[in-house]
C-alpha cells in the first residue's frame, strides 16, 4: 500500500479547558469545540523536505494563535511541531496550515463556545 502525504499527515490535538483536558488524534483535518478563554494546541509532524508554515492562516476572530514549538525527539521523517491557540471570542475559525514542501495543507475547523 503506498502512502500518499494526506495520510502521512498527522494532527495531534490537546484541548485544555474549565480544568479538563482530552486528548484526540487526527490523521487529516478535522472540526474541534473548545471553550471561550480554552487553550488548543495542534501537533503536525511533517513527512519529507519542509515544515507547516507559521503562523498559520486563520479566517475568524474567534481563536488567537500564540506561538509555535518544535516537539522532540526528532524524527528522520521531518520536524514536529506544535501550534498553540486561544478561544477569545465566541464562533468558529477555519485554521489552515499550509506547508513549504510537498505535504497537503491541513485545514481545521475550530468552534469557540
């Protein structure tokens, strides 16, 4: 079976809110609810030349990106990293992380409640 990089991509997703926190696993892009003032980090590890481009496209007002991080160990595949985000305002922002080499862009939809 060859492995294209859409199924290569992997989203790993945190969410951190009103004290709890659950953990989900992504292999594409996905929608995601979290609370108003709830963080949301978002982990891409990239497959090949190049990395997930920062900050990110963000159509809404609804999420403030606040940074990004390497995540190690590293791998031979290519770099991981993590975005980080706040829920400021209720409603809902489509977040797309374009990349700088051949990996799709990964497109997440993200409700603020």
């Amino acid at each position: 079976m060859k492995m294209t990089p859409s199924l290569l991509a992997v989203a790993a997703l945190t969410l951190i809110g009103c004290g709890d926190t659950t953990g989900l696993t992504n292999a594409q892009s996905g929608s995601y609810s979290i609370a108003l003032g709830g963080t949301l980090a978002i982990t891409l590890q990239t497959v090949g030349p190049g990395e997930y481009s920062s900050p990110p496209e963000i159509s809404g007002a609804s999420v403030l990106f606040t940074g990004v991080a390497e995540v190690g160990p590293a791998v031979p595949a290519g770099p991981t990293q993590a975005f980080s985000f706040v829920g400021v305002k209720r409603g809902r922002a489509i977040v797309t992380f374009g990349h700088t080499g051949a990996n799709i862009a990964v497109v997440d939809t993200i409700d603020v409640h």
